[in-house]
C-alpha cells in the first residue's frame, strides 16, 4: 500500500465574509480528512481585492501555503508583504522582477515534501509570460526535490485550463482551477496520474454574484458605468477539494470536492 499524502485545497476567499467562513468551517475538514498540507486562494482576502500583511498572518495561522492571482497586486501593503513572506504566493509568470515567488516547497511530518506553484492564465487576462513555458521550468525544478506538486492555475477560459491539465498530466500531483469563484464538477485523475478540477470555487457570501454583493453586480451589467463591489455577508458557501497523494510516485491517488452551503450562514 502506498504512503498517502493529504492535500487539502480550498478556493478563493472573499473578503471578511470568506476569513470567518474559514475560521469557522476549515476544523471540520481538518477532523473529517487529517491532511498533511492546506492551500487556500488569497487574492480576495482583503476587502474581495489583494492581501495585507495583517491578513495574510490570520490566514497562515491556519494554512500551510495561500496561492493568488491577478488581485494580489491590488494592495500595496501585500505587494511588499510578499518579498518578506514566502509562503504567500504570487503567479510565477509574471515577471520575474516583480516582488514575490511563484512556488514554495512545504515539509510536513515523516519528511514529506509538497511543491507548491502559482501560475495564471492568459486568455481574457492579463497578456503576461507563458504559463505553459514557465510551468516546464519550475515543475523540472520542484520534481528535483519532490515528485508531490500541486498547480493553482488561476485562469479564466476552462479551455486553458483543460489544456495545462492535459500538457502536466504524470508530471505533477494535481492541477486545480482557480479565479472564477464558481466550483465546477468536473474532477477526475488523468491517465498519467494528475488530479484535475477545472474550479474549485470560493469561500465567502452565498446570496451574492461571485462573492460580491448581488445589487453592486447587478447595478453594473445593467447600466454599464464602474461599480464599487464589495464582499457579500448573507449566506455561507465554502468550497475545497481534498487529493490523496501517493508520496513516494507523486501521483494522485484520489479527488474530492467539498461544498459547505447556508443560505443563513449557519
């Protein structure tokens, strides 16, 4: 039997709203898995836009590693936080003199080693270096330490995502979607042993558009001028994926989703 290794993932938090869901929800998922390692998406932490450093000390109190996106230069706060904390991550193709890394090496007990990368999509987004390229470099990198390595692709097209699935299947642990707040149903582990999800979601307002509140949504599509949007308070919904891991071969043994949804916020 192999030895398995616990990942738990969870999706974008949003905001206040997402942090107290966190707090509230995440000791469940510790009792119900025991996982060796927590991930959480962190772009939105503060405010549903970008990271500070006050915040991002709360959250890695209670994970192992926070991921981002394109959001997380939103707060200047955040920006230099990074250089100083390694474990909060930034998209490793953006260019490489922007503050931060794009990937970070967690060690947990029995000597087990997770990497940990960051990359983003480019499709509908931001025109920045290839993540495909970049994801060659620091996976050859990463696999030099240990063959456990988990992908946040923050992307928008499900299409890119697919196709990076597909282009790291047998050479990573997992590819796990993030950016649009929308879970997805779509899990599976890929012929050469890679989970795959195309979202795994958010964490934060349920009765909202995306974590934001519905009205301030609304109000944009409907008369087309910028809006304020702010996190949505009413209603919990949290979302995380949990992959087992053989330790030893890095390929994945099992997916699951889980979703955690109140209308009340209970």
């Amino acid at each position: 039997m192999p030895d398995k290794l616990g990942v738990l993932f969870i999706g974008d938090l949003i905001g206040r709203p997402g942090r107290q869901a966190l707090k509230k929800k995440l000791p469940e998922l510790l009792e119900k898995y025991a996982p060796a390692f927590v991930v959480a998406n962190a772009e939105n932490a503060a405010g549903g836009a970008g990271i500070t450093e006050e915040i991002g000390r709360e959250l890695l109190s209670q994970v192992d590693v926070l991921t981002s996106g394109n959001h997380v230069w939103d707060k200047k706060e955040g920006v230099s936080y990074m250089d100083r904390e390694p474990r909060l991550l930034r998209p490793a193709n953006y260019p490489p003199q922007n503050p931060g890394k794009g990937s970070f090496i967690l060690e947990g007990k029995r000597g087990w080693k997770a990497g940990i990368l960051n990359l983003q999509g480019r499709v509908f987004m931001e025109p920045i270096d290839c993540p495909f390229r970049v994801a060659d470099e620091q996976v050859e990198k990463l696999r030099a330490v240990t063959p456990v390595i988990v992908v946040d692709f923050h992307a928008e097209a499900t299409s890119e995502k697919q196709a990076l699935g597909w282009y790291l299947d047998g050479r990573v642990s997992a590819v796990i979607g993030t950016h649009t707040h929308v879970p997805t149903a779509d899990e599976r582990i890929l012929p050469g042993g890679t989970a795959y999800l195309t979202d795994v979601g958010m964490v934060g307002g349920r009765n909202s558009v995306i974590g934001i509140q519905k009205e301030q949504a609304l109000a944009r599509f409907l008369t087309a001028r910028p809006q304020r949007f702010e996190p949505e308070k009413a209603g919990l919904f949290f979302t995380a994926v949990y992959i087992e891991i053989d330790a030893h071969t890095g390929k994945a043994l099992s997916i699951k989703r889980e979703l955690i949804a109140d209308e009340h916020g209970d």
